[in-house]
C-alpha cells in the first residue's frame, strides 16, 4: 500500500512533479476519453495545493491522487451541493487532493480517522512511522501532522475532520454524499463495515473510490477487494468506471443505468 521507501512518501520525494497529470499511463477509465474525465482544475496552479500534497506523509502515489482529484472533480460538477467523505485520512496527504476537489466544486470534504493508526501503521508492523506517535501515551496520534497538512496546503476551510471510529460516524450519518473515498481499516472487519455503513450514502450518479484494491494475493491484503470492491459491484448499485494501480473508481447507478 505504501509509497516510495518503507511505504511513506516524505517531503521533498514528490519534487514539483510537473510530469504528466492524472490520467496517463496505466489509467484505464470506462469510455477512454470520456466518462467522467476532467481537467480543467489545475491542481498545481497560483495555489500550490497539489506540492502539498506530494510533500504529505501518507500512503497516495501521486498519479493515484491526481485520478482520485478529477474524479472527485467530476462528481462535484454532476452533483453540485452534496458533500465528499473520506474513510481514513491519516496525516492529509490524500486529503488535499480531495479537498482541492470539493473546494474547486463548491462543497466541502469530510475527512473521518480515529488518528490512531490502523493496525499495519502500529509499532512493529512495516507501516509504522515513529514520528508520528504521540511520546506521552506511546500510540500514533495523526491529528496534529493531518492539521498542519491542511493549513500548509491552505485547505482548512473546504475540509470538516471528524476523529472517531468509522462505523460510529457512518452510523450517525444521513447526508447524501457525491464522493465517498473508502481508505480506512483494511483488515477483513474495517472493511465489511466500511462497505455496510458509507457505501449506501453515496448518491445516485455519484462516485465510490476505493483504495488498496488488489485482486492478485501476491500484490497485497485481500479485504478492500473482496469486503467492498466485490461486494459493490456484485450489489448491481456501483459499475466501474475507472482504476489505477490500486485505486478503484465505481459509480453508483442511477434508476435509468
Ligand atoms: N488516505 C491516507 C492513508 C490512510 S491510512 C493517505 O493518503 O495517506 C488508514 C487510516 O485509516 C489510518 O489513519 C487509520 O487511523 C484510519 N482508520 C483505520 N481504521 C479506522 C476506523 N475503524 N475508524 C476510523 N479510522 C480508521
Ligand atoms: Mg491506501
């Protein structure tokens, strides 16, 4: 799941990444040119939002969050007024590219994480990263890392961080949603619940992303592929519409489709 060395991407790493954007090389989206594809928000422009982002800790390659924008993108302008969520934010990094997004669409971007790390990020496991556990407790606190993210990005505002447990949150919730990105627990429970509590808020037309998808074993863990990528598809209420690496771009059928 990681990116570059030990599965984190660090400042610097990203450079200015002028190289092609979005949906080249190993995208395939639904209709080649067309469905959904957008770029006419330029994510590295005045505002340098997208150097932020490359600059993140996090676990998004670039390419995959630059798809993950446009789509975003293209899901705001179809459903104009809905919000975006995000499943699993850890220190921001896909989160600017998605609350670029949403502030480029008029809406905002519901980013919800506990902060304190899934299970492959704890101390022992390949994705644990010391800087970010809070000394005085001795567990990962991604809060104040996914804070400054935001505010060094300047996208405090397009952006709403909810910290609890996802299936609390998504019990509680009751807003259509135009974009829902599932990138939280990837053990096989997080992600059935994941599936079970979001998956049925996003809208008519709108747009479910899922990460970490990987239908070869050898690739990587199974359950965001058979806890919510299977499971949606099979439903008959999501088809796909594009991937990259292992970003999954579904669409949620409309009563006509
Ligand atoms: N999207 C991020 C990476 C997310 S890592 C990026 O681009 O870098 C997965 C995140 O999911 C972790 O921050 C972890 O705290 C969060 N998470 C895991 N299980 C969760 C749960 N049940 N409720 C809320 N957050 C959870
Ligand atoms: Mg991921």
């Amino acid at each position: 799941m990681g990116v570059g060395e030990g599965g984190v991407e660090r400042a610097g790493s990203g450079g200015a990444g002028r190289r092609g954007r979005g949906w080249g090389g190993a995208w395939r989206g639904a209709g080649g040119s067309g469905a959904g594809r957008v770029r006419a928000v330029v994510g590295d422009g005045p505002t340098g939002w997208r150097d932020h982002a490359l600059a993140a800790t996090g676990f998004m390659p670039a390419d995959e969050g630059d798809a993950l924008h446009d789509a975003a993108v293209a899901a705001g302008r179809a459903l104009p007024g809905l919000a975006m969520l995000e499943v699993g934010s850890y220190c921001g990094r896909s989160t600017v590219w998605l609350a670029a997004a949403a502030r480029a669409t008029g809406t905002v971007l519901v980013a919800v994480d506990h902060h304190r790390g899934s299970e492959e990020n704890q101390a022992g496991w390949e994705h644990h990263d010391t800087s970010v556990v809070d000394a005085r407790i001795g567990r990962m606190d991604t809060l104040p890392r996914f804070r400054a993210t935001l505010y060094d990005a300047g996208l405090e505002d397009a952006v709403v961080a909810i910290v609890g447990q996802s299936p609390v949150v998504a019990a509680l919730w009751r807003s259509p949603l135009s974009f829902l990105f599932i990138d939280g627990g990837h053990g096989v429970e997080p992600a059935r619940q994941d599936y079970l509590g979001w998956t049925p808020h996003v809208a008519p037309g709108g747009i479910l992303a899922i990460h970490d998808v990987f239908p070869d074993p050898a690739d990587g863990g199974r359950p965001p592929y058979e806890e919510i990528y299977r499971p949606a598809l099979a439903s008959g209420r999501f088809v796909e519409v594009g991937a990259l690496g292992s970003l999954r771009i579904l669409r949620r059928t409309r009563v006509s489709d």
